[in-house]
C-alpha cells in the first residue's frame, strides 16, 4: 500500500524557518520517501505504507520536541488509479 502524508508545523514564522519546522523537514528528507515537496505552508510526501507510518511518527516526536504547538497532518491512500 502506498501513502501520502501532508502536514504543516506551528506556530508559523515568515521570517526564517522555525527549529520545529526544520525538524519536520529532516525527518520527511531522510525517511527514503518519494515526491518530497516541502514548503512554507505545507509539507507532502509518499512512500510505502511503513515508512510512511515511521517518517510520521518521527516527525511528530521530533518536531514536538522542538517547540510545535501544533501538527496537523493527514495521510491518504493511493490507489492504482490515484495520482
């Protein structure tokens, strides 16, 4: 099964990327996911079921840990016939 994740960090800072934000993206960057696009307003990224599962749970713990407020997050399935 593969999955797509989208999650966006707050509190939000437009002046430079917040450590908790940055966190965020090392754990997505570094969980071997497919189509990593991150950006100030949102985040996505798709992989198989697994390490999708992992990345997301790494990437609550860590940018929890370093000051988040908030994740919201959501993850979808992809069918064969999704893009």
């Amino acid at each position: 099964m593969r999955l797509r994740v989208e999650f966006t960090t707050e509190p939000f800072d437009l002046e430079e990327a917040p450590a908790h934000a940055v966190a965020a993206r090392e754990v997505i960057q570094k969980a071997q996911l497919d189509a990593v696009d991150v950006g100030p307003f949102g985040n996505t990224a798709e992989g198989d079921a697994e390490r999708v599962i992992a990345a997301v749970g790494a990437l609550l713990r860590d940018s929890l840990e370093a000051g988040a407020t908030r994740v919201s997050l959501q993850v979808n399935v992809l069918g064969e016939d999704m893009p």
